[in-house]
C-alpha cells in the first residue's frame, strides 16, 4: 500500500522543525558556552548581570522576567544565545520565520507538537536519522510536489491513514526500507 510512511514523516519530522527551530534563540547546542557559574551550578542559574552583553542582547525580551526562569531554562536560552552568535545573517532571518510560525500556532497545537517531538526523541538515532534525511528530501521537492503529495495523503479515507500509521509502527527497519525501496520504484522517486 502507498504512502504509509507518510503520517509518521510528517508528524514527526513537523514535530522536530517546529519544536527545534522554535527554540531557534534558546535551542541547545553541543559546541554552545554557558557560563562557569551555569556550568558549574545549573541548578543555581545565572543573573542577567552574568551575562555577556551579546548574550544580553540575544535575549533582551527574557530580561523582566529572567530571574523568575528555572535554572534549567536560562542555561538552556544562554546556550541559545551562544548558537545564535555563529549564525549567519540568513540562518538568523530563517530561525526568527520559524519562530514566528511557532508563537502562531494555537496553544493545543503547540502541545501536540511538542509530544509529536518527545515521541520523535525517544526513537533509535538511526530512525531519527531517517527520518532527518526524509525531511531533507521532502523539502527538496516544489511546492507544487509537496502540495501532490500532501494532497494525495489527504485523499486516503482517515481510517485507511490510521491502518498506515499502525501498520509502519510495527514494521521493522528493514521492513521499512524495503516499503521506501519500492516506493521509490512505483513514485518516481518521491518515496522515502
């Protein structure tokens, strides 16, 4: 059956866009600094005097409410800060598109998404790994590919859909790559 990997892809991989890149100014980064005294104590925090006054500017609209932040989420939004500094000018526009798509979305919404993303996270590394890949690849496609496709997906009777979602749940990695292999076959390369 086609497109059963469809759900799954979307789902999760909209879950990762949106949850990650609206944290765009407070996402986590490996490589980021944090203060020695958010390193050294995270459970302390750190003031907004501690701050650097790149990371102050970062993340202006927290300062009338930064001391009232859990430690965790203030060393989470300095690292952010620090990600921030490396961006290109370009980088930065588009994370600052994203997050502004993100503050749109209805609360319930962003709920969703944010355990379509704890759901994501809690998949092997390969499988996220794929999943990136996919997105990758789906965002590759036109506009007018991407509407196909999606359209195709939303032409499938809803409890069809949830056969699909069900049935690529239990499918084994392999088992799912063989479906993409074929897929690939059948679509055009569309596929993944």
């Amino acid at each position: 059956m086609k497109l059963r990997w469809v759900p799954v892809l979307f789902g999760a991989l909209f879950a990762v866009s949106v949850s990650a890149s609206a944290q765009a100014p407070a996402s986590t980064s490996p490589g980021a600094q944090v203060p020695a005294s958010v390193a050294a104590n995270p459970a302390r925090g750190v003031t907004w005097q501690q701050l650097t006054p790149e990371q102050r500017k970062a993340l202006e609209r927290f300062e009338s409410r930064w001391s009232k932040l859990p430690p965790e989420r203030q060393a989470a939004l300095v690292r952010g800060a620090e990600r921030w500094q490396t961006m290109t000018p370009e980088q930065r526009q588009k994370a600052e598109q994203r997050f502004d798509r993100w503050r749109e979305l209805p609360p319930a919404e962003r709920e969703r998404v944010r355990a379509r993303y704890k759901e994501f996270r809690t998949l092997p590394p390969e499988e996220q790994q794929r999943l990136r890949q996919s997105f990758r690849r789906y965002n590759e496609l036109t506009p007018e590919q991407q509407q196909q496709l999606r359209q195709r997906w939303q032409d499938i009777p809803p409890e069809q859909r949830q056969q699909m979602r069900e049935r690529m749940q239990q499918m084994t990695p392999e088992q799912r790559q063989q479906m993409r292999d074929e897929m690939s076959k059948q679509g055009g390369g569309q596929g993944s």
